[in-house]
C-alpha cells in the first residue's frame, strides 16, 4: 500500500475526479514522460498505480 504525500494527493485528485461518475468503481493512475505534442513516440510509464475502489459514501 502506498502512503507517501505526493501518492495520497495523486489518488484524492483522480478519486475526486472519478466520483462524478456513477458508473465508476474504481480509479487507477499513470505518470508517464512525454516526447513531446509532435512526437511519434509512444510516452514512457514511469509508474503505474494499484486499483483503488472507490468508497461506498458517494
């Protein structure tokens, strides 16, 4: 389980995000680096998050 500040602000953000949905169940996130808006590159994951389920008082 991650509990660092900056991971605890990653998830409350996309949970906040995600709990205007009614269909949502669960949250996961992404940082990625970019090449860039014109690049063909695909972007780099630089780590991927466990799935979080989303609480009952929605």
């Amino acid at each position: 389980m991650q509990v660092s500040l900056p991971y605890l602000a990653i998830l409350n953000y996309v949970t906040a995000i995600a709990s205007k949905d009614p269909d949502a169940c669960e949250v996961q996130f992404v940082l990625a680096i970019s090449h860039g808006v014109l690049s063909d590159e695909r972007p780099d994951v630089v780590f991927k998050s466990g799935r979080h389920r989303l609480g009952e008082s929605r």
